[in-house]
C-alpha cells in the first residue's frame, strides 16, 4: 500500500492556491494556480510534506515546480511519492511553498532530458544575475558530490561528473552567490549513466596458419563459419 488518505494543506504563498490532488497509481499530482498582477515575474515553488513536518523541499518531483515559474492557471506538478518516501504507509499532507525568484544566474542550454555520463564534462551556460562569485556543486539528492568554489559569474563553465559517480535520475546543479548564502538556484532533475554501456565481452582463440593469423568462432552460431574476407589468405611457398 502506497498511501492511505492525501489531505492538502494550506500554500504559503499567497500567489498560490491548490486546486485539486490526485492519485494516479505511484504518482501524487497536484493542480493549482499561480496568480500574479506582473505576469512577466517569475517564481521558485517547491513542494513539501508532512513526512519530515514540511521541513525539506521534496525531491521526486517534475513540472510547473522549481525556479522560473511563470503565472497562470491550471497548472501542474507530479510527485513520485514511492520512489520518495518507499512503501510509505498513512497520511500525507502537501505544501507549496513559493516566493519571487530573482536570480543570481539564469541557467541556459542545459538539457535535464539527456543522459549525462560519469567520467565526462559537460559545458554549461548561464545568464549573469550579478558580478558576486558563485559556488557551482553537484549533487545526487542531498548529497553532495562534487562542486567548484568562488567561480566566476562569467556565464560559462564545465560540468564534470566523477568516474565513480553512482548511476541515478536525481543529480541536479545548485549554484549558490558566494556573498549571499540565500541567493540559491538549482537544476531539475537529470540522469547519470555509466560512461560506456554494459558489454559482453567475447574472447576469441586465434590460430596461426601459414603464417597468417585467423580467428576461431566461438560455438553456438547458426550455419557454420565463414572466413573474413577482409583478412588476408595464407601465404603457401611457391611451388606447392
């Protein structure tokens, strides 16, 4: 059983207003609206819940959530509640918390639907906020795994993930302003992957004939073998 009653409390942002939450097998979604006067401002929202008292923005979540939020209606936001909390059993109440976002730099180009693999670096771009110097980290949930200190406020750097860097969907960038610990912008959601995918690696004997060297088959092929045409033919004395 994944959940036994969802009760809805109060958003704390007064811009903010469920509409409606519903369950769609493993997911919680939550409707609502965003209403704003400036239509051109844009918000951070994150969502929260009772199972730790509201006190840590969840993770598992896609949609109209995060940094850059524009007004408006109907909008949506999807929580995977198992991957979240695991076989989580009770009650659950939701909050959606927001706030004007301001931002110290404007991720751009950064494509959270890619598949980012350990052991390589990515270029990443962003829009300059301020001049302060910024703090650049990796992280995989809440932990953190790799960061650089007092960048830059350039536009430009590199993103690299560690070779040992655990495989997963729930990497994100946090960039913090060096001089104002609570400007902080953060990446959605993306995957890392390993750096090469899984293969099977085949041995293969190898024979000398003649002087040249051929591979050998290994068994359990349909309809025999057949010599590799690229390879060159065996080099037989003249005169035999």
């Amino acid at each position: 059983m994944i959940l036994g009653l969802l009760l809805p409390t109060l958003a704390l942002c007064q811009n903010v207003q469920i509409k409606d939450i519903e369950i769609a097998g493993e997911k919680v979604i939550v409707h609502y609206d965003l209403e704003d006067s400036n239509p051109n401002n844009e918000y951070i929202l994150d969502l929260y819940s009772n199972r730790d008292n509201f006190s840590t923005a969840l993770l598992r979540v896609k949609g109209d959530i995060g940094n850059e939020v524009k007004p408006g209606k109907d909008k949506k936001v999807e929580w995977n509640l198992r991957d979240e909390l695991g076989n989580y059993e009770g009650k659950v109440a939701v909050e959606l918390r927001g706030k004007v976002f301001t931002p110290i730099v404007k991720l751009q180009e950064f494509n959270v639907d890619k598949k980012y693999r350990r052991g390589k670096s990515y270029p990443i771009k962003w829009r300059p906020g301020n001049t302060n110097p910024i703090n650049i980290e990796l992280f995989k949930g809440t932990q953190r795994i790799a960061g650089e200190v007092n960048h830059p406020n350039s536009g430009t750097s590199s993103l690299s993930i560690p070779s040992d860097a655990e495989k997963g969907d729930d990497y994100r960038i946090k960039i913090t302003d060096t001089k104002n610990p609570s400007g902080i912008v953060y990446s959605q959601n993306f995957q890392v992957v390993p750096k090469v995918p899984m293969l099977i690696k085949v041995i293969v004997p190898l024979a000398v004939i003649g002087g040249a060297v051929v591979g050998l088959s290994g068994g359990g092929g349909e309809g025999g073998t057949e010599p590799d045409s690229e390879l060159p033919y065996p080099a037989f004395p003249s005169g035999n």
